[in-house]
C-alpha cells in the first residue's frame, strides 16, 4: 500500500516553501522557490504579470511534485502579497484552474499561529515563554506566547513591513541614511507598539528569542563564517545580536553585486538582504534580545505538523 503523505505549501511575498511527510511527520520532499510574487507590488498594490507568471510557474512545478506522492491532504496558504494585492484574487483562481490547488489566504495572527506551532521545537522547555519573529518578505510578525505543548499567544503584531517592501520603499537595497532613518523610525513604532500593547516587559528576562525565515538562517551562516548557505545546517543555530551588528556593518559597505557574489547571501536576496537585516537588528535590539536562534522551522511544518494530528483524531474517532 503506497504511504499516506500530508503536504504543505507556504507562498510568501519573496518564495514558496513547498513541504511533503510521511504519516510520523518524516520528511519526504521540501523545497523553496524564490518566487519574488511582492516585487513592484509597492507601486499600485498590484501583483505584475511577471511576479504572477513565477508564482504560476511554481505552483505547476509543485503539482507536477504532488501528484508523485500519495498526499491525502494538503493545506496551501498565501501570506502578506496576496493580503494586500487588488488583483489576488484572480491569481488565486488562476492557480486553482491550473493545477487544482486552492490557495488560502491567512490573516496575520494565523501566520504567527502557524510559525509558532512551527519554531517551538528549538526552544527548551524550561523556558516559561518565546517570542518568534517572522521576517518576511512583505511583512513581519512579531509574537509573544507562552512555552509548552500547547503554546499560547499571547500578544502578536504584523508590521506591514518586510524584506522586499521596506527595500523598495525606502531604497535600502544598500545603505543611505536617509532611507535607513525613516525606515527606523517606522519600525520603532512598531515595535514600541508591541512592547506597550503586551505583557513582554514583565517576562523579558524570562523569553528566549526564535527568528523564522531565510533572512535569520543566512544571518546564522555569515556569523559562524559558513563557506556556503546550508539552511539545514542553518537551522536551530544560535547567535548573538551583537554579532549581528558586526555583520551589518560590513553589508552597509557593499553593493548589491557583492552581496550576489557572498555564497551566503546570493543573487535572489542581494537586493534585499541589507533592508531585511537592518530591520531584524532593530526589531531585536528594541525587544533587547541578546541571543536568538535561527529556524528553518516555520508556517509549513506548523501545517504539517496539525494535518497528521487532525488525521490522528478523525481515525480514532
């Protein structure tokens, strides 16, 4: 009897992550696709016939994937691009009428519910609580809960603000102070705003820090002096914020072809990398995180993870 496989598919405002496990939740296939679904969106809020042909491209090379396993159930969820696009919607009915995959778009505290149930898994259990952060590509989750088999949120924000946007936006794609100083700005308030809003003073000494994306995995390999970007390798590694900050002052003297050439960065990020680590330093340094650890861990195991749960259940049941 051919195995029983559950499957995820995360499209991002940058890739899509596609993950297919077995019914114990090994892996069976996981891949990511730099889709750039976001770029020129900032402009008329319109996903470009371009940004739509590659993320077209991608959902019929992951059906091509899908229908060589046995999935007997799949969750694809669309995240911050497709939120905020006037033309999401017939993207969406595009994908379905082409490869028969529904694509459903999440609101932002089911994305942080999602990286959460995801990214807990690097965090001990002696720790009463976690804050995950979620740098995307078109915004940024930021997200308190508690530790525990049964993680509970207990504040989360989405700053409308992510690697690809804030690039654009702001023109960051290398440094200039002016855009980096409205830039900081905007993400203080955030920030701020999350700090006020929520409990997270009263537990800061009692939070450990977990950082979800690329952004923060690529981080890990250019602090550890990686000679290339292993994002398995990558995953659960810890380092230190002030680490971080050395990093970014060697990215605010290169171009964006530098950027491409660095094996840890790459042409599909070079544009973005410096907006989006800029960003993570400000975020972390307003939350006074010392340390954090890097996740590969994300939406998509969160999906896998309660798919084999749920089937768990409907069987017993």
């Amino acid at each position: 009897m051919e195995e029983r496989c559950f499957a995820a598919i995360d499209l991002g405002t940058n890739s899509c992550r596609l993950k297919i496990v077995d019914a114990k939740g090994r892996k069976v296939y996981q891949d990511s696709i730099p889709t750039r679904l976001g770029e020129g969106l900032q402009a008329q809020m319109l996903l470009t016939d371009a940004a739509m042909d590659r993320g077209m491209e991608c959902f019929y090379q992951y059906a091509q994937v899908l229908s060589k396993y046995n999935v007997v159930n799949l969750r694809a969820v669309a995240t911050e691009a497709c939120r905020v696009a006037k033309n999401a919607g017939d993207f969406i009915r595009k994908i379905y009428e082409k490869t028969g995959i529904s694509l459903e778009v999440i609101t932002p505290y089911e994305e942080a519910r999602l990286n959460l149930c995801g990214a807990i898994s690097h965090v001990s259990e002696k720790t009463p609580y976690v804050v995950v952060i979620d740098l995307g590509g078109g915004s940024t989750e930021i997200t308190l809960a508690s530790n525990g088999k049964r993680p509970e949120i207990l504040s989360t924000v989405s700053i409308p603000w992510g690697s690809i946007t804030s690039a654009d936006a702001f023109h960051l794609d290398t440094y200039n102070e002016e855009g980096y100083k409205r830039f900081a700005q905007e993400v203080k308030r955030w920030v701020e705003g999350f700090r006020n809003s929520s409990n997270f003073k009263d537990v800061r000494q009692d939070t450990c820090f977990v950082a979800t994306s690329s952004t923060p995995l690529r981080l890990a390999a250019l602090v550890k002096k990686h000679d290339s970007y292993d994002r398995e390798r990558c995953d659960g590694l810890k380092f230190k914020l002030t680490d971080v900050q050395k990093v970014l002052e060697k990215l605010k003297t290169m171009s964006v072809e530098e950027m491409a050439a660095n094996p840890c960065i790459g042409e599909h990020r070079a544009h973005m990398f410096l907006a989006a680590v800029l960003m993570f330093n400000d975020i972390c340094s307003g939350l006074e995180a010392d340390t954090i650890i890097a996740s590969l861990r994300s939406a998509k195991d969160g999906i896998v993870d309660e798919l084999i749960k749920n089937d768990k259940v409907n069987q017993i049941s």
